[in-house]
C-alpha cells in the first residue's frame, strides 16, 4: 500500500495523539512535537508547519511510523471481531509499515479487500491522507511483490509440507539502481586517481550490501560482484586505451591472498582495496516483537538485539549482551525495571582485576547475595589461617 502526499498533508495530531507517543515520557513528547512544529526552509524562506512532516528528513520515517500504530490497532480490533481464537486470528493477519509504505498478509483475498477499504477510510479520517488506488494493489505471494526493495515470493519447493518455500531477496529494481549508482561514480571519476575511486566506491558497497545482509542475497552478491569487476575493467581500460591489457591489469589489479584480478592500488604505504559485496555475511533478521518501540524503555530488550543505550555504560551494555539478558547468579532474564549492578568474580580485595573476564552483571539484590558469601568466604579463609597457626 502506499499513501499518496503522506509527508506533506498527514494531521500532527496524528503523531501526538499515537498510542505509543501517550506510553512515552514528557520529555519524549516534547521533543517529537518541537520536531513536528520545527517548520521547514524551502528556497531559503522560512515555511511554518501547519501540517506534515519534512519529506526526506531523517526524522520523517520514524514519525509516520509512530502514526501507522493506530492503523495496526485498528486493524487488531477488527480482527478480534472474527469467530474464532483471538491469538489465532491475529496471528492469521501479517502486518508491516515503514513510513508511507504497508504490506498486510491474509490467506483470505476477501480479508484482504476489506482491510483495505478499512485503511483507506482510518488513513482519511485519522491521518488526514488518501489511499493511493494507483500504488496499491493486491497480488498473491506466488506471484512475488516488491517491499521497501525487497522481493518476496514464494517458489515451488518438493521438501515443504506446504509445497512452496518464501523466499526474501533484493528486488531486480534495487539491484538496478544500485549497479546505477556504482556506473555513475565511475564515469564522474575518469580521470580521478584509483584509491579516490575506491574511496567512493566502498561506502556505497558497504551499506547496500549491509541492508541485503538478512536476506538471500548470496548469489545475487556474487553476480554484483561480477558486473562491478566488469565496470572496473573497462574503467581502467578507457584511462589507457594506448597501453597493452596486460599492463593495465598490473597497474589497476592485483593479488590479495588467493583472489587474483582485485581492484587494488598503494599509496604512501596505505593500501586501497575495493570491497566486495560477497564478503558480507548473510545473518538472519530476528522479528521485532509487535508491541515493541525505541522508546519503551525496555533495555535489555534492545540491547540483547544490539541496540545502544546512551543512559548505560558500555561495561553494563557488554555484559548484558554478552550473558543473553540473564543474571549470572539466578540465571533469570533481566527486567527493563530491575536493578542490574556489574560484581567482580574475584573481590578486587583478593586480587581481582577489573578486566572483561572477572566481570558480571548481576540484579541488585543478587549482588547483596554474591557479596555475603564473599564476606563469609574470606572470613573462613582468615579463620582457617589462624587454626593452622594455632596448630603450627
């Protein structure tokens, strides 16, 4: 689905008035509404906000998406209305928002007709914006649809129960537009010397083939791969269409370990290797929990996911990353509203050092416990010593 003018007439109150911006505290409010009201500089006239976000500002994604939670809620309360489980039902309906753009999932096409004459009415009626009729269609998942660009599609599979396995992988468009991107960086840098290339080349590289990262994307790197070597060549042949193939080759293409043929020059002792898409590692995108924002203050939550907390110190956010969210002491899962203190394995009164290795994270009250025994322990050792001189 896709909404049409989305950034420039959706209602602020929309926004404000979003369920999860009422679960956040004052200070986030305020900041989400200066953000909204803030205004915008069009041809250096300064424009009041009256309604909108800033189209193409950082902020803008996650404002739509702050709204977009009262049409999941919406839908949600529909569904409970089914004959049937609730869990079941929900579980039933698939829903995915990013910004303007919405995929809903049914088995049933009905389902799906009516969900869609429902949003276009919320969509109006809450966020003051109209359902695009052009943009937004129904398909079947055999068919395959194009999602924030991302291709998914099922695909016959004789191994599944189901008959068919879906499957998640950079849509033809991106891959396009992103080859695109890579010939236009190449033909503005003709003249440009080679590690100034690789320069510009690698971050382009690097964030494309990080967001593909979680999907399958394997072959389709090792095809990029190619078409880039491809551009490369004949970039560095058009440079010196005078000399022989071979001395290009050796100019612009060198060994690096077993590969042969890598876009690779030194300068002043720094080498310049142009990254490769394949070189990624594909990593499996873990859901985030429905109910489940930046904002919720549930810590150990994110941070488990990877997530930065500038209100924790990077010790605690290691520590509880590395132990899985689970104190060390009770091996129970960690509460956003527990108190969690970081205890030395050894006493640093023995001799423990506060590195990593002599670190955990404990609740506070585990920590009291842990601390006890320590106290005992030592006390028992000093006894022991002083039986042993007695003795001697």
């Amino acid at each position: 689905g896709d909404l049409t003018a989305f950034f420039d007439n959706i209602k602020p109150e929309a926004i404000l008035g979003s369920e999860v911006i009422q679960r956040t505290d004052k200070e986030t409010q305020k900041q989400i509404q200066a953000w909204i009201e803030a205004g915008a500089i069009n041809k250096e006239v300064f424009c009041k906000t009256s309604k909108g976000t800033p189209q193409g500002g950082v902020i803008s994604p996650l404002l739509a998406n702050i709204a977009f939670m009262g049409m999941e809620t919406m839908l949600y309360k529909w569904v409970d209305t089914w004959k049937g489980a609730k869990k079941l039902n929900r579980g039933n309906l698939t829903i995915s928002i990013y910004a303007d753009d919405f995929v809903i999932l049914h088995k049933d096409k009905a389902v799906i007709e009516e969900a869609k004459v429902r949003i276009a009415k919320w969509c109006m009626e809450k966020m003051g914006v109209e359902l695009n009729g052009s943009k937004t269609h129904i398909s079947h998942t055999s068919t395959g649809f194009d999602f924030l660009g991302f291709n998914i599609k099922q695909y016959p599979a004789t191994t599944s129960k189901q008959g068919f396995k879906t499957l998640i992988k950079p849509s033809k468009d991106s891959i396009k537009k992103h080859l695109n991107v890579i010939h236009d960086v190449l033909k503005r840098s003709k003249a440009a010397p080679q590690e100034v290339v690789i320069g510009k080349l690698n971050p382009i590289i690097t964030g494309w083939s990080n967001y593909f990262s979680h999907v399958v994307s394997k072959e389709i790197f090792s095809k990029i791969d190619r078409e880039v070597w491809q551009k490369t060549w004949k970039w560095a042949c058009r440079r010196h269409n005078n000399k022989g193939l071979k001395w290009v080759k050796e100019k612009y293409f060198k060994e690096d370990g077993t590969r042969n043929w890598v876009f690779k020059t030194e300068v002043k002792d720094k080498i310049y290797t142009l990254k490769k898409h394949s070189d990624t590692k594909i990593v499996r995108h873990v859901k985030v929990k429905g109910t489940k924002h930046l904002f919720d203050g549930d810590t150990v939550y994110w941070i488990k996911r990877g997530q930065s907390d500038p209100t924790l110190s990077t010790r605690l956010q290691k520590l509880l990353k590395s132990q899985d969210g689970k104190c060390k002491w009770c091996n129970l899962e960690f509460s956003y509203e527990d108190i969690m203190e970081v205890d030395h394995i050894k006493p640093k009164k023995e001799g423990g050092k506060d590195v990593y290795t002599n670190l955990q994270l404990l609740h506070g009250h585990c920590h009291d416990t842990k601390t006890l025994e320590d106290v005992k322990k030592a006390n028992r050792a000093i006894l022991n010593i002083g039986e042993w001189n007695a003795v001697k």
